[in-house]
C-alpha cells in the first residue's frame, strides 16, 4: 500500500492470472454507498506501454465527479472485462462490506465491456 497523503490512501492490487492490476482509494470507494450510478470508462491512448487499456470507474457525489478505481488491463477483451468486473466487485465488498447490486453502471461505446458483466 502506499500513501498518496494522509487523507486518501492509495492500495495497489494485482491479479496475476488476469493480469490486472487496480489502483482504488478505500475512502473514494466508500462514495459509491451512496451513489446509484456508476460510469466507466477506457482509455489506450494514456495507457502505460506495458498494457494495453486502463479502464476507470467513476461515480458523482456532490456534483462532483470522483474516480473511484483505476484497472490496467493486457486486453480488451470480453473476457478481460469480465475479470475486471470480478475484481471490482470483490474489492468493493472487500472495502465496504456492501456488494453492488442495485447500481447501474454507464460504461463506454466499447462492445466487449458491455457483454462482460
């Protein structure tokens, strides 16, 4: 784990089968509680060389727009996503104690992320 600054604690974890790797806040998760909606969100352009996509998830509190986890992925998938998805889920239970149903989640224009959850 590693400490952005005090307040917002940064933890870093891998999947290495998937190889995935998530970089989420606790307390940003913490938001979603309170949240319906979620929003996604890939990008390849600002990608690290080494993988092929990350993949942000966001939601809104107080008007403001909050990343709550960001997921560096080898693919794009189907079958990525939907490990992807796994891992979030779990961490998000992991987190708050809370699983995610009864969210709707928005994701982008990309075709595999839809058919992966």
């Amino acid at each position: 784990m590693s400490k952005i600054n005090p307040k917002h604690e940064m933890v870093i974890c891998v999947d290495m089968k998937e190889e995935i790797v998530c970089i989420y806040s606790p307390s940003m998760l913490h938001h979603l509680k309170d949240n319906h909606d979620l929003f996604a969100n890939g990008a390849f352009k600002s990608c690290p060389r080494q993988f092929h996509q990350i993949y942000t998830i966001i939601t809104i509190s107080n008007g403001q727009y909050l990343p709550t986890s960001f997921f560096l992925l080898p693919e794009s998938s189907t079958g990525t996503y939907k490990g992807m998805f796994q891992l979030f889920h779990s961490i998000y239970h992991q987190t708050t104690g809370l699983t995610l149903d009864g969210k709707s989640l928005h994701r982008d224009f990309e075709k595999a992320s839809h058919t992966a959850e």
